[in-house]
C-alpha cells in the first residue's frame, strides 16, 4: 500500500472528491483526518473507515478560521503523532452575474477557496518540517485556467490558488515538502449535482470533453493518492487536470 505509516489531513473530507479522497488514502494505508465544516458527517466517515479496518478520526473545522484550523492540526498530532499529506480540498461556490457578486459573496469566495488554503499550510507545514518532510495537495479547478460566466470570486480564488501552488513550492525547495494542485473538471460531485442530473445539460455535457462522460470523485481521489505517495516525489509545482480533456482540445459537434 502506497500510504502506509503516513497521515493525512483531508479538509472538506465529508461529501463528494474529499469523501472519495479519504476512503482511497485509507485503502491505501494512511492514517485519515476527516475534517469538514459538517462534524458530524466527518466523523460519520471516520468512524466508516475504522470499522474496515482503517486508522481515522472525523474532527468539525471552517478553514477561514485560524482557531479552528490550530484545533484540527492539534488533533492531528495528538492522535497519530505526525502529519504527513495535507489535501486542501474545502471549497465552496458562488454562481450570480457578476453585477449582482456583493462584496460579502467576493470575500467569502477568497476566504474559503484561497485564503483558507494558505491558513491550513501555515499550520502543517512546520509539523512536516519536524519529521523530514511532507505532500501538500491543493484542489483547484479547471476554473483556474478558464474563465466562467457568473462565478466571477470563484474564478479569481481558483487562479489564485495556482499561483500559491508555485510560489509555496518554490518555498519549500530543498526541505522535501512538495506542493501540487489538481484541477478537476465536470466531476458528478454534490456540488454539480444539478448540472449532471439535468436532462439536457447533464447529457450534453458528455460530448464536452475527450474522454465523453462525467468525471466521478474517484477519478480524482486515485490522481491524489498518486501525488501523495513517494511515486510522486520529483513532482512539485506542477497542477494536473482532471477533466476528461475538457481544456486540451475544443469539442464540439460536426467536423
């Protein structure tokens, strides 16, 4: 098993790529902290994990909030002695035209989708320091290269939290941290639940992208396990889309 003896800290970890995410790490061996905004539902998905035989606790955070996120590296550490992989994964979306984005819906984007992120490196990262070394994972999007109509403080955290990629892991050289991000596309995750379940856009949808099908959580979480393992060890700075091909090539119908 790729993880084994290794802790990660999954924020978001309750629903959707982040539950996915947690289920893979622990198949592959790790030590699991579950953390979501919904407590409960995280500990729901620890207390899963260890009655198949896997390593986890399930802990209630809002990464906009240092005190929360001290609280949950404290646990951390508390319970299995070192953290080993952090996957940035809470997010939150924000869909209105533009004119109608109050300044309250701009912060909250940036609170949640980037600034949250920095937060909860500030807080591993000296921990991965003291045991040699560590695996950062940030959930960007293919929004982060894209722009997308009515989702304007989406956008703008999703681009930032790629140049933050680069700039940590420029940072982190010669302390063996890597720093990475993955950039999902249409994945079928509650987030996109509406769009993938709608009659026509769910199936148009389809032919918008290479691989002609909805991404699922899955597809993500075994592209996460990879960049958290010692596979991934010369890869740093780097950001792989997980989108089915959706920005490789235009697809469209005819010739």
């Amino acid at each position: 098993m790729r993880l084994q003896d290794k802790t990660a800290v999954i924020t978001g970890a309750a629903s959707g790529i982040g539950h996915a995410i947690a289920l893979k790490f622990a198949s592959e061996g790790a030590a699991v902290v579950a953390a979501d905004l919904d407590g409960e539902a995280a500990m729901g998905l620890a207390d899963g994990i260890e009655a198949d035989g896997g390593s986890a606790i399930g802990i209630g955070a809002d990464i906009t909030k240092r005190s929360e996120i001290d609280a949950m590296v404290a646990a951390a550490i508390e319970k299995f002695g070192r953290i080993d992989v952090l996957v940035n994964n809470a997010g939150s979306r924000i869909i209105k035209p533009f004119l109608e984005h109050t300044e309250e819906d701009w912060r909250r984007m940036l609170d949640v989708n980037l600034t949250g992120h920095f937060l909860c490196c500030q807080a591993v990262i000296p921990h991965m320091l003291e045991t040699g070394g560590g695996r950062i994972i940030n959930m960007a999007s293919i929004a982060s290269y894209v722009g997308r109509p009515n989702r304007a403080g989406y956008v703008a955290a999703k681009g930032g939290l790629l140049s933050l990629t680069r700039a940590l892991a420029a940072d982190m050289a010669g302390k063996n941290v890597t720093v990475n991000a993955l950039a999902p596309g249409m994945i079928a995750s509650p987030m996109n639940r509406d769009f993938a379940e709608d009659p026509e856009l769910g199936e148009a949808w389809n032919a918008e992208n290479l691989a002609g099908r909805w991404g699922e959580p899955g597809d993500v979480a075994g592209v996460a396990a990879f960049l958290a393992s010692d596979d991934a060890g010369f890869i740093t700075g780097e950001t792989i889309t997980v989108d089915g091909g959706s920005i490789a090539a235009l697809v469209r119908k005819g010739e």
